[in-house]
C-alpha cells in the first residue's frame, strides 16, 4: 500500500514542476514577442480583434449586477478610500511596485499593431457601397484633398458610416485615409494619385477601399433635394446688428424672394463656412469672429420680421442692420488641428469629475481652445478611436495640457499639481453615467432597465461618491479652479476664457469662438429618448438632498462659488 502513495507522490511532485516549467515558458515567450512589438513603430492600429477596454474609476462600492459593467479603477497607483465623505470604502485593486512595468505593459497591450496582409483590398474586387466612388487622391501636410471636418473610428469605420457623418455635417464629399479616418469636405483640393495608392480596406468593411498613407478614397456622398437635407449641430447664434459696412466685407452673399434660414443654411455650408448670417431676402457667409460675441445680441424681437418679410431682393440698407446667425455644421479650421505639448510639462493638471458629469466634453472644449490634446488617468478606447488621442498617452509623460480623472483619494489627488474640479447637477449625473453603463456613451438606457432593480442599487452606491469626490478634492487639492457644468453651458465663452487663464494658456478670441462653434462635437448625446417616468424614487431623493447641501456648504466655506439654485431651491 505505501509503494503505490509513494508512487503517486512522485508523480504529482513531477507534474507541479511540469506545470511550474511551461508558466516559466509561456512568460518568456509573451516577453520576447513584447520586446519584439516594442521596437517597430507601426503606422496604424489593427484593433479589430480586442475586446472593447473601457476603463475608469470605481464606485464606492462596486456593483456585481448583471448588465452593468462597472469602470475597473486605474492601474497605476493602489486606491485610498474617501474620508469624510460619507461613502463606503471602495473595492481596493492590487498596485504594481513599479509604474514603469505597469505603464510598459499597458503600452503592450494597446499598442498599434502590424498590418496583416488579408487588410489589403484588391483593386479589381467589386464592392457595394453607398454614393459614388470618386477616386484616389493625395492628402498629406502640403496637399489637403478635404479640408472639412474628420472622424476617428480604428475599429468599425465604413464607407457609409463616413458618408453619412458628413452628409449631416453638410459636405458633398467623403474621404477615407489608413482604413478608419474620415474627412469631409465641399471642394477636392489636391490631385489623383494612382488607385494602388488606396489599396486598405475599411476596419469595419473589407469590401471597400479606404485611402492609404497620405491618400483619400473620396466618396460623393448621396445627394439629397434643396430643403430635405439634415444637418446637425446647426444652432442659432442669436440676433445681431449690422451695419452695411461690416456686412459688406462677408465673403458669401445671395439674395432671392423665397429664401428660408434652411436654405441659407444650406448655401453657407456648400461654401464650407460656419456662419450663415439671414435676413430675409438676404443670406450672408462668413467666419466667426468677435462680432458674434455674446456680448454684441440684441433683443429677438428685433429679428422676428426676417422670416416674414416679403419685400423684393435688394441690396440691404443702414437701417435693414438686425440678422439672425446660425451657426451651419462646417467645422472652423481653425481650432481643426490639435497636437502635444512641444514641451513636456512638469506640472500636472488635472481634469476631475464625478462620472457622468462631461468631463468628455469639457475635453473636446480644451483641445478646441487651447490646439493641445487632453490625457487621461484611464484608457478608453471608444474616445481614443473618436479622435482623443491623449488616450493612449502616459498620463505623467507631460504631454498633455490637462489629465482626465474621476479618482477621490488623497493619494490620486496628490499626485497633481493643480486641478479643474468640474460639479454636476447629482441627478443629471447619475442619469448621464447610468445611461452610459447601459448604452454607451451616446446611448440610452431602456425602461426596463430604469425599472429593473440595478438601478436603485446603482443611486446608493453612486449618490454618496458624487459627494465624496468633490469633498476630498476641496479637502486635498493644492490649487483648484471649480467649474459648474450648468454654468459652462449657459456662459461657454466667460467659462472657457477662465479655464484657459488657469491652464496658462493664451488664446484668441478668434479661437475661442471657433470652440463655441463646434462645440457639440462627437461625444453629446441627444435629448431623447428620455425615461417615461421619473426615475428618482422619493426615498432617493431625500438621500440625495442632503449631499446637496453638504457639498454647497463645502464650497462656502472655501470661498468657491455655490452650486447653482437649479440643484436644490435654498
């Protein structure tokens, strides 16, 4: 009996040290092919085949529901719980010892891979698509082919998904570079190049050709009739008044008796610039500048004759002086282009919001104003492949004017220098970060899901880190600027210039009113479909009331201006 167990022993013994050699390999193997990936620059990503990475920081108290996924806290430094704020300490993940090792490995990880040769397309391979393929064309730093706007998608770009981005920007044109950049425009500016040149496919479409390095396969898009075309982020501007003088200088100007505002619209966005200036008959073009400023409106009242007015086409007077201004969706070129700090930062800003307060907006604000790319304390890769590149950045390298974070712990906050506190109405954050759990970042959470029981769970997990958040920042950050979100939407201009004055930043008005004309940008989500019902039970709502107050008294005390009436009546 004692040969046949001693026998066994021997064997597991034999079989943990087989076990233990192979893990040893498998290592060496995933650090050879590491070190190998590590050292050849590629030009494009090929992320077709991960997984979605969406990670950002937890709740106090992380939730185990089916149905949401909860954003993992960041790698690099252990978590520290919130004290004082009323919350649960969070779920504490393992830190690595050297940040190095973690930074390498994340770069690994996410790092651009190389081209396999099935991305290449056959030039004689018939492909269905929509509009009308145009050809190959040159687009590099000299030769622009389009100059409209463009889109980031590295792992779902279609031809169609391009056309229709820019068919509702209001451009005749699209064009695909590298397999999943999209550019729009009204005008090819640059000439041809050989077909071979476009020989990638579209990362979410094999059967279309989508440009190459500095090459465009331009696309004309679906036309549609005068009047039934769709734009989006078209917004009025408001009423200004005139003189015949400045109206004069305007580059555009049509004038005929059944003009409408859409048909001004219309024409403005054909010319490919961002102001549409309407006064029936008359429709004028032109850039923003400092003559649109908040501060030169006038009264509504008196641009309410424009849409009725049935005089003749004539050359406008001194006294015809009030138009309304549209803002068309032709993005300005110049707040277009963005890049990283020339200089590597030793400050650290950070960019710190409670999840679901706009922190993704207020980003697209940043680069607008200032032309530099915004970090990130995570990596997600949905605004990585919307054009966020400071995703993929290390978020000390210091290359990047600010660092998004929705971390709370004394640790995390200092570990910056100086921070943008952005605060949100709770309830309108809580909605935003649940319908982003449930749908996206431009989706819609169901009924059911309001109705289902992760909701309630997710408010008393949720309610007290809205609190906490803003608490210990006040408590532990060194220099803070707070931001009401509110605020930034009704003052955008005055808010922004504040912004840029804390990131020492300079800037011309002229680049600030382009950052107020495109200031939607990719990532806002539509108004509806909203929840049928209110889904703020009278029990979550005297839960949350009380944070309320809390963090209002918080910012008295600091000298910090209060948060606005629209949260609780005082």
């Amino acid at each position: 009996m004692v040969a046949p167990l001693y026998r066994l022993h021997c064997f597991l013994k034999r079989a943990q040290m087989l076990l233990l050699c192979l893990g040893i390999a498998y290592l060496m193997a995933g650090s050879i092919l590491l070190l190998q990936r590590s050292s050849v620059r590629v030009a494009q990503p090929n992320l077709a085949s991960l997984p979605p990475l969406l990670s950002l920081a937890a709740p106090p108290i992380a939730l185990r529901t089916a149905g949401l996924g909860v954003r993992a806290r960041s790698r690099w430094a252990a978590i520290q719980p919130v004290s004082g704020g009323g919350a649960k300490a969070g779920r504490h993940w393992p830190a690595s010892q050297s940040l190095g090792v973690q930074h390498l490995h994340r770069r690994w990880f996410h790092n651009l891979l190389p081209e396999s040769p099935e991305q290449r397309v056959s030039l004689h391979r018939s492909s269905r698509h929509k509009g009308t393929y145009i050809g190959c064309f040159l687009h590099n730093a000299s030769d622009r082919a389009l100059g409209g706007t463009m889109l980031y998608d590295l792992r779902k770009m279609t031809s169609s998904l391009c056309q229709d981005t820019c068919s509702e920007s209001g451009y005749q044109f699209a064009g695909l570079e590298y397999g999943a950049e999209c550019h729009c425009g009204n005008r090819i500016s640059s000439p041809r190049a050989p077909e071979e040149d476009c020989s990638l496919v579209c990362r979410g479409d094999r059967g279309s050709p989508c440009g190459g390095v500095g090459r465009l396969s331009i696309y004309k898009v679906e036309e549609q009739l005068p009047g039934h075309r769709k734009f989006r982020n078209v917004h009025y501007r408001g009423c200004f008044k005139l003189p015949k003088s400045t109206i004069s200088t305007f580059p555009v100007y049509s004038s005929q008796p059944n003009l409408t505002t859409q048909s001004c619209i219309e024409t403005c966005t054909d010319k490919e610039l961002p102001l549409a200036v309407f006064k029936k008959p008359h429709c004028f073009c032109t850039w923003t500048s400092s003559l649109f400023s908040l501060n030169q409106q006038t009264d509504n009242q008196q641009c309410v004759g424009n849409l009725t007015s049935t005089s003749t086409p004539t050359a406008p007077t001194e006294l015809d002086y009030h138009y309304q201004v549209y803002h068309t969706p032709v993005l300005d070129s110049r707040c277009k282009e963005r890049m990283f700090l020339p200089q590597r930062s030793n400050s650290l800003v950070a960019l710190s919001s409670f999840p679901g307060a706009g922190n993704t907006w207020v980003r697209h604000l940043i680069e607008l104003a200032t032309g530099y790319y915004t970090g990130s304390f995570y990596f997600d890769g949905t605004l990585y492949n919307r054009g966020f590149k400071g995703e993929k950045d290390y978020w000390k390298s210091g290359r990047s004017i600010c660092v998004k974070t929705h971390e709370s712990g004394q640790k995390e906050i200092e570990m910056f220098d100086s921070a943008i506190l952005l605060i949100r109405n709770p309830y309108r954050s809580l909605v935003a970060e649940f319908n982003r759990k449930c749908a996206g970042h431009l989706g819609h959470a169901t009924d059911a899901q309001w109705k289902s029981k992760e909701w309630p769970e997710f408010v008393s997990s949720y309610a007290p880190w809205w609190a906490s958040h803003t608490l210990s920042w006040l408590k532990f950050g060194r220099r803070l600027l707070v931001v009401h979100y509110e605020e930034l939407q009704k003052s955008l201009l005055p808010q922004l210039r504040l912004i840029t004055a804390f990131l020492n930043v300079t800037m011309t008005e002229e680049r600030l009113l382009c950052a107020q004309s495109n200031q939607d940008g990719h990532f806002k989500r539509s108004g509806a479909p909203r929840p049928s019902f209110d889904p703020f039970t009278p029990d979550m709502r005297q839960m949350i009331d009380p944070f309320i107050h809390t963090v209002d008294q918080a910012l008295q005390s600091r000298n910090f201006s209060r948060l606005p009436q629209e949260y609780l009546p005082r």
